[in-house]
C-alpha cells in the first residue's frame, strides 16, 4: 500500500515498534501511557480499541496513518521544531503526519500542559 511517491524508510516501519518509544519517552519525563494514546487518538480519530488493534496487527506507519478514521482538523495549528525540521514545512503528507505525532510526544515530555498540546 505505497501511496506516496517516494517511499521513506520510516514509513514501513511499525507502528508497534514505534509506539513504545513514544510511551517510553513520555515515561521518562513523568507522564503516562495514557496521555500518549490520547494524543494519538486526538491526532488520528481512533479510538482506545482501534489504536489497539493497530498496534495488535502490526502495521507500518504508512498503514496507520491511511487507516486512521480522522485526522484532527487542528494539526495545522501544531507548528514548531522536531529532529531539526520544521513540522509545518515538511512537504510530504505522510511525513508531515509522523511529525507531528513526534511534536505532539515532545511537547508531552517537554511538560506542556495536555490542553496546550491539544490544541484546545
């Protein structure tokens, strides 16, 4: 399912793999679990048994992001700096989606406030 045109190495890795990082991370700066699958949730639609399943079937990031029921309207508003780039110019779509996933991880674990990382 390669819908992109040109096929980075990150996108067929799974999100399984990658999902414990973000927990880990979050983890090592005092939050939870739950505060990253509830970013994830706000940023891509799933709910709690559907990011499960996910992650229960493995798929690569690419997958992921294509399945995700609706990616929020306001990931336009996360801006910002993540592995040295800047989210809002990334020109790739599914690029731009895993960072700002990245972002959103990074302000967790930074200390922000969940209503600020939200968005709301």
């Amino acid at each position: 399912m390669n819908t992109t045109t040109t096929t980075h190495r990150v996108f067929r890795m799974a999100f399984a793999k990658v999902y414990p990082l973000y927990v880990q991370k979050a983890q090592r700066k005092g939050r939870t679990k739950e505060e990253v699958d509830e970013i994830i949730r706000w940023l891509t639609g799933y709910d709690q048994a559907g990011l499960e399943r996910q992650i229960e079937q493995g798929h690569d990031l690419e997958t992921f992001f294509a399945q995700a029921p609706a990616m929020n309207p306001n990931t336009a508003l996360i801006t910002g700096v993540v592995c040295s780039v800047r989210v809002e110019a990334v020109e790739d779509p599914l690029m731009r989606k895993i960072r700002y996933l990245d972002k959103l991880v990074d302000e967790l674990a930074k200390g922000r406030k969940m209503e600020k990382i939200l968005r709301v």
